[in-house]
C-alpha cells in the first residue's frame, strides 16, 4: 500500500471494489481475487459471496480474532440476503454458504475448506421439503457434520471416516449423522455448534488456523512462499451439485495442462459436491459426461472458459457447479501444468492470431528451470512391457523403489534413495512424502485430482486411476499379483503406464515448439535495449576492431547487442558494419564475421599480443584464475539449487558475494585496460550487469542471451587467453574454462 492509499478494509463482497491502491492478490488472495474479477469485471455466474482479508488472517493468527470482525461479517451476510431471497439462520428460507481458504499464492489443497455451513435440523427439513429430495437433505447434512468434526475440531479423519460409513439411504444418512455428532460432542464437547453463526465463525477461524498447518508449511518451503502472507476467506453462498441428476461438480482447464492441447480439459462428477473432486476419491467421469447429460450446460461451460482464458492471457484453472441445471463458477486462477504444456501452451497463444498474448510474453512465461526441466527429460524403452495402465497424470519417466506410506518415502528421499509414492489417493497431508518423489502412482482420482495437480506444478511423472489396482502397507496389488514395497519399479506419466524395473531409456523426444521458443529468445534478443544511461547515451563511432572482437566473442551479434557490449549507438554500429562489408556477413538472427574477417581480426590480435609486456599479462591472467575459480563456483551453487532455495534471502546473499568479488576484479579490470585501452569497455559492462543484479534481475547473473555478469566474465576470459597466447580448449582442461 502506498502513501496515498486507504485503509484496507477487512471484509469486501465480491461486486464491492477495491479502494485505491491495494492489490486485489494480496489482499483478497488468489480466489477473492479471481470471484471478484468474475463478478465486476466479467459477469460470470458466479454465487455471491464475501471475503475476509489477509490482514483479518495475520491480525488473528497475533493476536485473536478481531473485534469488529463479528458485526462487518454481520453486515455482508445481510447483502446476501439482499442478493439471494435468503437469510442465513432462517429455516423459512434458509442460507446455507461455504467457506473456504484463498492465499495471495495458490496453494492448492494446503488449507480448509467447509461446505454447507449454517445447516440446522429445521433447515435439513426445510431443504428436503423445498427440493422434493430428502436424500439431498440428508446427505448435505451428512456431509456438513463430516467435514465440521474433522477439520474446525480436528477429529482423526479415519475415526470421523467410520463413524460416517452409511448404506446410501436417507436413514442410513441420518443415522450417520448422529454417529459424528455424537462422536464429536464425546470428543470435543459441546461439539459441532447448533447454531449457524457459530458454525461460521468456527469454520473461519479453521481456515485462518490451516495457515499454519504442517501440511501448508511443508507447501510453502518447497514453493519459496513467505509464511507472512497469510491466508483470505472466502464466504460464499452455497450452491448444491448433489441437489439432482441435473447437478453435479468439476474442475475444468481450458487446456490440458498435462500436454499442451488445445481443447478444454478435466474431471466432472454427476450429483456431488466439489470436494468430492479434488480429493481423488470418487471416480470420476471426463467432461464429455457433462456434454452429454447437460449439453446447453456444456456449451456454457465452454464459452466460459473462453472468456476467461482471453481474459487473463493464460491457462485458466476452473471449478465450477451445476445446480439444477444452473452453472455456477466457484474459481478461477492461472492454471498449474507441465513443463511440457507450458512450452506448447505459451508457443500456441502466440501464434494465434486474434489471440492477446505476443512472442516476447510468450518467451517470459517460460523461464529457464522449465526449459531445463524439458532438456533433462527421459522416456521410457519402448521395448519394455507395463504391467499396468492409468490415466496419464503428469508426463515424464521416473523410476525408483516403490514406497506406499508418505513417512516413508520422505526418510528414504532425505537418504538419497529414489523413490516411487504408491497411495490409493493423495492428500495434502501427503506433501512430504511428495516432494522429493520420483514418481507418483495412485489407485483412484482423475487429472484434477490432487496428486495429479501437485506432479504437474513439481514436474513429477504421475499415473493417477490405475486400472484394478490396491494399494496398501504392503505394497502395490494387481489382481492376484502384488508388487511389494522396495521392488523397483518406473512410471511412465507421459503415457500413464506402471513397469516393473528401471525402464528408463537416455533421451526425450523432440519438442517442435521448444525449437519455436528458443528461436524466439534468441530473434527478441535482436530487439533494441538502451546501450547506456540518460547521461551517456552512447559512442557516435566505434572501431572495426572493437566491433569485430565483440562479434566474435558472441557468434551471432545483432547490432543491438553490439551496441550494448561497446555502449555506443546502434546507428554507429550499423555504419561500421556498412563500410566494413568485407568482414562482416548478416543473417536472420544477427552479423557474424566473414572469412576475410576473421583472419584480419586473426592479425590484429596477434599484434595487439605483441605490443603488450609478457609478464605483466601473465601475471594479470594469474590472478584473475584465482577470482575465476570462485565465480564459477558461486555461478555453479546458485543454478544447481533447488527452486525453495533460491529465496529472496539467498539471492542477496548471493548478490552481496558478488558484489565482493567485483570489488576485487575491479583493480585487475584497471591494469588490463593500462595495458590495453580496449579492454577498457569491460568496467561499465560488470557494473551495469551487478547493478541489474542488485536491482533484483536474477537474469543478469548468467543469462546467454544478455550482457549477464556471466556473459562479460566470459569474454573477458577470453580476451586473457588471447593476450596471453593461450589456448581455449587447453585452458579448459588445465583450469576448467
């Protein structure tokens, strides 16, 4: 928030604005804000609701829970009442809303969510009599007194799990009911409240706890989250996907996030409610099932889904309900996927014509860690037979010992043993064990569910819904064979097949948009960038050595690199080239020298070699091998950390040693240009790329494709070697380059 600012309020309803000045991200998390967009800026049908801001969550989890908070959720839960015909607490017309987490960074799975709060006995009746569906009624209140007992008093979910065991009928469902109700008040008196508000702020308070669950924390240090942020609420009326058979729960994406295809993707279950989803333990249906069931809901579905991907330039994660034949969109946030699918995804929005996303958006989508995840690929052999067949969740061959218990597998990870993670379905109580996995294999849940998700966002090979299969302590049944735990076995996510052995082959397939890609990192590398600052805007002339050197050193130069490396104008460099057409030759992607160029370049160095003194060259080349030892190491640590490595903490210590080390450069830097005036250039080009640096470009560390501290360091290596009379290749073998 700047200085001109006001206040962040603590409770917003989605088709209230914002006032100036606050991110609507931070504040109202990933969820709040994607309900609010859809609401004001998109008109989707999307439930109303309100939501409850990070700030409520960090000044509750210091220091309890507000004291106006009760009278402002008071006040919003009146504008629904407005918005909807129904008042919360009223059996005549009751409201029933859910309530559910939305931090500023999706996490998903990490927190709580509770549907159906503010049912009462009288309200079940009433549901029951206004549906016509006694079942509905039932099984809504079956489902609230579950997910109540468990996670506002945190009953064990196994214990819960029985207690709610029921044959499928309204009695059975009743009668199950009790069971938790009565376990609950047994276990943790009173138990669940009777009364609705109490309910709500029972699960509000859940919600803010689930912040700093085991499971969220464990989340959180992976994907380099600051636990400071804290987490929205969101209060939303209810809508039922298991009101009838014209109702049912989804998760869409507009593509697939697992292979890039361009056409809708996800999982829709008939007469259920959306946790029932995502837990991955129903099995459920593509959403063909819902384009034949319901095809005007369908076709809604999809124009949606539309919308919102042009709307935000990206692939779109989407829950959505059906109630009575009624869409309801309940979600929206950028979509996690595959490397795989980042790079097709990204390449096909480009290309697309009438679509609002351009080559070089395209490019800064996909960072490095993607690119290198993809390079580092492998397939599995094509000769090799599976023993077993799944959904293909998340692309990718792993292989390792099979471990069916999450505990487990992190104690052998932290060993250093491979390890492949058998669960009949993941939660996010299983995060730990997930981790580090090479592979994840489930026996039910679809290409929504949770294991399915989480592979896909850590680029974990993942068969999810495996065909016949049992899964328990110990180990891995199919049918009447069993594949025990510590067997070593490879999954195949690509294909969404099981190998019994290490059936890995050495390389991957050739990704025709990844050529595409890198193909355009390198054209947009051409584009023009300031050569230097306001109050030096650049050398009207430049040398045909000093061009043809720089050419040299970088391969392909675009004469706006160029202009960058030797801080002078593009025009100069453009002129030098033009009366210098016997040396230098262009090509799509930048000039390269010619033959003439290179043997007169050839003459000039090895003059430039001869006019200096020996030693004193020597001894300069000498004392930079000492600094180069260091910097490779220092650019080695950082690229090969692990992503919940690399925090912001780490990048300015990583920054600060630089900073030392340039210090220490500086004065070599100083001699070198004494001796030879050209080498003089190299000062400013450090100095802009530590001070990029500092600024926070991570980029400018060892980008190839930008004048990184790196990139210099490397050229001034080499124009060592050259005044030294060395060689690269022997260099490299005596002093590892």
């Amino acid at each position: 928030m700047n200085a001109d600012s006001q206040p962040a309020p603590a409770v917003v309803a989605f088709d209230q604005p914002l006032p100036e000045g606050h991110d609507p991200a931070a504040l109202l998390g990933g969820k709040g804000a994607g309900l609010a967009e859809m609401t004001r800026g998109l008109g989707l049908p999307v439930p109303p609701g309100f939501t409850i801001t990070t700030a409520v969550c960090r000044r509750y989890l210091g220091s309890g829970w507000p004291d106006d908070l009760d009278e402002q959720i008071a006040a919003q839960l009146e504008r629904l009442a407005a918005h909807t015909g129904r008042r919360f607490g009223d059996p005549a017309a009751p409201l029933l809303v859910s309530v559910r987490s939305g931090a500023p960074v999706s996490m998903p799975g990490m927190m709580d969510t509770l549907l159906n709060v503010g049912i009462t006995p009288a309200i079940r009746d009433r549901l029951a009599a206004q549906s016509g569906s006694p079942a509905f009624a039932a099984d809504t209140w079956l489902r609230f007194s579950r997910m109540y007992a468990e996670i506002v008093l945190g009953l064990p979910e196994a214990e819960i799990g029985a207690a709610a065991a029921a044959d499928g009928s309204v009695s059975g469902g009743l009668a199950a009911a009790e069971r938790v109700r009565r376990l609950a008040a047994e276990r943790v008196p009173p138990g669940i409240p009777g009364g609705p508000h109490a309910q709500l702020r029972g699960a509000i308070e859940a919600v803010f706890r689930s912040w700093n669950s085991e499971r969220a924390r464990v989340f959180r240090a992976r994907e380099n989250i600051s636990d400071q942020l804290g987490t929205a609420v969101t209060v939303q009326a209810m809508v039922f996907g298991n009101l009838d058979d014209r109702s049912g729960t989804g998760v869409a994406f507009t593509r697939n996030p697992a292979t890039g295809e361009a056409a809708p993707y996800g999982d829709y279950l008939p007469r259920a409610q959306g946790e029932d989803v995502v837990a991955g333990t129903h099995t459920v249906s593509g959403l063909d099932t819902l384009q034949r069931q319901l095809p005007e809901v369908y076709a809604e579905l999809i124009e949606t889904l539309r919308t919102l991907e042009r709307h935000y330039r990206d692939l779109c994660d989407v829950e959505f309900t059906v109630s009575g034949g009624r869409l309801c969109i309940l979600q929206t946030r950028i979509g996690r996927r595959s490397p795989l699918a980042a790079v097709r995804i990204a390449v096909a929005m480009a290309e697309e014509p009438d679509f609002p996303l351009s080559k070089a958006e395209a490019v800064a989508l996909i960072d490095d860690g993607v690119l290198q995840q993809l390079a580092a690929a492998v397939r599995v052999d094509p000769e090799a037979a599976p023993i077993a067949s799944g959904l293909a969740a998340s692309p990718g061959a792993g292989a390792g010992v099979l471990c069916c218990d999450p505990g487990r597998a992190a104690e052998l990870s932290a060993k250093g043993v491979a390890v492949v993670l058998a669960r009949e379905q993941t939660s996010p109580a299983d995060v730990h064990g997930m981790v580090r996995a090479a592979g994840i294999v489930t026996a039910s849940g679809g290409v929504a569910s949770h294991a399915a998700v989480v592979a896909r966002s850590w680029g974990i090979p993942a068969v999810t819904s495996v065909a016949g299969a049992q899964i328990d302590d110990a180990g891995l049944r199919l049918g009447d064979a069993l594949i025990a735990e510590g067997a070593l076995v490879t999954v195949d996510g690509g294909t969404g097949r099981l190998f019994l052995g290490d059936c890995r082959a050495a390389g991957a397939a050739e990704i025709a948009e990844l050529r595409t890609l890198r193909r355009w990192r390198v054209e947009l590398s051409a584009e023009p960038a300031p050569a230097a600052s306001a109050a030096a805007p650049g050398r009207e002339q430049v040398t045909l050595l000093e061009l043809a050197r720089t050419v040299q050193l970088k391969g392909l130069c675009p004469p706006a690199r160029a202009a960058a490396a030797l801080g002078a104008t593009q025009p100069a460099i453009e002129a030098c080239i033009a009366g210098n057409a016997a040396s230098f030759r262009a090509t799509p992607r930048g000039v390269m020298l010619t033959p003439d160029g290179r043997a007169w370049l050839s003459e000039q160095l090895a003059a430039e070699r001869a006019a200096v003194a020996a030693d004193a060259i020597e001894s300069c080349y000498g004392r930079f091998l000492l600094l180069n030892a260091r910097f490779k190491q220092l650019v080695s640590d950082w690229q090969q950390s692990s992503a919940g490595a690399q925090t912001e903490a780490a990048f300015a210590g990583l920054v600060r040693t630089l900073g030392a080390l340039h210090a220490e450069l500086r004065p070599l830097l100083e001699e070198t240009a004494a001796h030879l005036s050209r080498l003089g250039g190299y000062t400013n080009r450090f100095e802009r790329a530590l001070a990029a640096l500092r600024a926070g470009d991570a980029s400018m560390l060892a980008s190839p494709l930008k004048d990184s501290y790196h990139t210099v360091w490397f050229e001034y290596h080499e124009e060592l070697i050259a005044l030294c009379g060395r060689d690269r290749a022997a260099e490299e073998r005596a002093h590892g380059g």
